[in-house]
C-alpha cells in the first residue's frame, strides 16, 4: 500500500508541490531585480535566497513520498527533507540573530556580523550537524523498502510497502535535532518580536514553527 501518482491526494500534492516550487523561483528572480532597493537589503537577501532554495528542496522532497518507493528513494526522502529543513531553519536562525545583536545592543557599542561570519559560524555547523546525522542513519542503519502483509489493517489482497530501519535512534536523532532547531527559532523569534516594522518577521516565524510542529 502507498500512495500512487494517479492517486487524487497525489494529483494534489504534485500540483501544490509544484506550483510552491514555481512560487520560491519567482520570488528569487524578484530579489535579484530589486536588491538594491531598501526593503530588499533590509532583509539580509543572501540568507532570504538560502531559505528559498531550502523550500525549493522541501517541496520537491514531497514528491518522493509518492508512488511506489524503492531503497534509494527511502534514502532520499531523508535526505533530501533532512537538509532542506536545515538549510531553511539555520538561515533564519542566522539572519535574525543577527537583529537580535543589532537592536538588542543596549550598550550601544560599535561591532559588524558579516555575512561570511554568520554563514560560517551559524549555517554551516547546523547544516553539516544534520549531515553527520544523515551520515550515520545511513551507513548504520539505513532505510529499505519492507513488504508487509500481516497487519490487521490490511485487507486480504492488500500489502504494506513503507521505508523502516531495524532500529529507531535513527529516526529518533533525527527528528529530535529538527525539534532543537524549532525551539531554538521560537527563541530568536520571540527575542525579536518588538523590532521596527522593516524587521519584524517574528510573526511569521512563529506561524511556520507552528505549523512544522503540527507536521511533526
């Protein structure tokens, strides 16, 4: 049993899938045409593009959940998901930690977060943490394709095909490093919830947390 690509729910989650993928490409194309103006820079666009070429990852990850899987498509599903989740929330993380220094500096003193620093320092160690989470699972315990016919769910002719390990700390590390990463953006964003209006994107950090917690 799975989810085929004639399948209705399918159907519609191509297209949305689609149609979002389409939506993070124009919104990139709008960036660069106007990155000049004060809207754009205030925004830090370097880490607005990351996040968006994050989202393009998560959205075409949606696409392997359907049809029938095969071992390397288990992998891939993890994978691909398991670094667009990082690649989104380590930039939005960086960027607004870097708000937070600015207008949380109430000794008023004179300092720069480069983008080089905020990449190196706060994206690249999230990114390549989940790397060596995905490293592990799979060289340790990888995902393969199992046949299952024994469940009470099933009707007689029914077979269950799904993705599963011999062992869950892969699935658990895994799942657990993404509810850090929410936590720790439900704190950044809660820090710079009163920030001018060019700033102030708290809100809709806080509706996506929400939103990926109810997924979870």
């Amino acid at each position: 049993m799975y989810v085929e690509w004639s399948n209705p729910l399918a159907i519609v989650i191509t297209i949305v899938s689609v149609i979002l993928i389409v939506l993070c490409l124009l919104t990139s194309i709008d960036f660069i045409i106007w990155i000049d103006t004060k809207v754009i820079r205030a925004s830090s666009p370097l880490f607005c593009m990351l996040i968006l070429l994050g989202g393009i990852m998560g959205f075409a990850s949606a696409l392997l959940f359907l049809g029938q899987p095969t071992n390397g498509v288990c992998l891939a599903r993890i994978w691909l998901s398991g670094l667009a989740f990082a690649t989104v929330y380590s930039n939005l993380i960086a960027k607004n930690y870097r708000l937070y220094r600015i207008f949380k500096n109430l000794e008023m003193r004179v300092f720069a977060i480069s983008n080089r620093d905020l990449i190196l320092q706060g994206v690249l160690p999230i990114v390549l943490i989940e790397l060596i989470i995905l490293i592990l699972w799979t060289s340790l315990d990888p995902l393969v394709v199992v046949h299952d016919d024994k469940s009470v769910l099933l009707a007689e002719d029914e077979v269950n095909i799904r993705c599963v390990s011999q062992e869950s700390w892969g699935v658990g590390l895994f799942l657990a490093f993404k509810m850090f990463l929410l936590a720790l953006g439900t704190v950044v964003s809660y820090n710079t919830r009163d920030l001018v209006e060019y700033f102030k994107e708290s809100q809709g950090i806080g509706l996506g947390v929400c939103f990926i917690f109810l997924i979870l």
